[in-house]
C-alpha cells in the first residue's frame, strides 16, 4: 500500500498519518477551559458515594442491617415507625448509616445495644444458675439392693435367697467394692 521498507520511512510516513488522522477525528480545544471538573468536597463524595438496601421494620420498631439493631433517631427524639414497613438503609462512605422512607423522610439510626445478663442500673450482680450434672449412685447404694433383691421375689426367688443374691451382687463392704471395681 503505502511500500514502508525502513523504519526511517515509517517515522516519515507517521508524521502525515497523524495529520490526516487529526484532521478528521480530533475534536476542537478550547485553550481557555479547564478540563478538568472542580473537586467534590467530603461532604459531597459522602452523599454521592452510598449502598442502599431495603429493609422492614420490625414489631420492637427497630431495623436489622449487618447484624445489629437500629432505631431511627431525628434529632434527640427515636422515631417509632409501624412494623412491616419498608424503608431504605443508606450507608454513606464515610460508614454513616441513615434511613428514609417512603414519604422521603431521612434519619440517622441509633444502634440497640445488645441484651445483656448483668444490669449495669443496679448494684446486685445477677449470676447465672449453674447446672448440677447428673450423678449415678455408687454401687454400695441401699436403694440399689433393695431394688435388685425386690425384682428377684416378683420372678419367683425366695425372700433369703434373692437377699443373698443382691448382698453378693451389691456388697456392702467398701472392700469388697474396690475388689469389684478392679475387675
């Protein structure tokens, strides 16, 4: 097309390239515009910048976003708004959280703290109820013999009998006990 051997005479062939090219695609400059848009202030990045998601009220008035409980709060008073209702959390770049609703309302939110054990309103500290694990009886228990002997006279062993019977199997010597256990 245009028979470039040399690089000096692709640089040659360049240069009226780029005037044509210019020429015809290049969009006229004005020298006394900056091209530049001015700067955002923190402020506006901060309103620009945002995540918004739909959320519900639910029936403690409060919001649910990331895990915690939110109220929306204008000035120093909370407000209340009705369960069920949609609204829109806003999360600004800055990480302030703040809610609008439908009749274009904003509020900031006020994180619920969570439930806690102990009342920080009063002096008495509220320890919580261990529970006591379970405990078989030993083997020495009287209510164990009793209970083996009567089970031997409702199969038919005399009375002697099954007594002999639950004192070898339940013996009441410490003893004899340990001598068992090691088995």
């Amino acid at each position: 097309m245009n028979q470039i051997k040399t690089i000096s005479e692709a640089n040659q062939f360049l240069k009226s390239f780029l005037e044509r090219f210019n020429k015809r695609f290049a969009s006229n400059i004005k020298n006394n515009m900056s091209v530049f848009d001015k700067q955002l202030t923190l402020r506006e990045i901060d309103k620009v910048l945002i995540i918004a998601n739909e959320r519900s009220v639910d029936h403690g008035h409060c919001i649910k976003f990331e895990n915690k409980r939110y109220l929306p709060i204008s000035g120093t008073e909370f407000i209340f708004l009705q369960p069920h209702t949609k609204v829109l959390v806003i999360k600004s770049f800055s990480g302030k959280l703040y809610l609008t609703t439908d009749d274009d309302h904003v509020y900031q939110l006020f994180r619920v703290p969570k439930y806690e054990f102990r009342s920080t309103l009063f002096d008495e500290q509220v320890v919580p109820e261990t529970r006591r694990g379970s405990s078989v009886p030993a083997i020495t228990h009287p209510w164990r013999r009793m209970n083996y002997r009567d089970y031997l006279v409702t199969l038919g062993v005399s009375e002697r009998a099954a007594r002999d019977a639950a004192n070898k199997r339940y013996p009441k010597s410490k003893k004899i006990t340990a001598q068992l256990l090691a088995r």
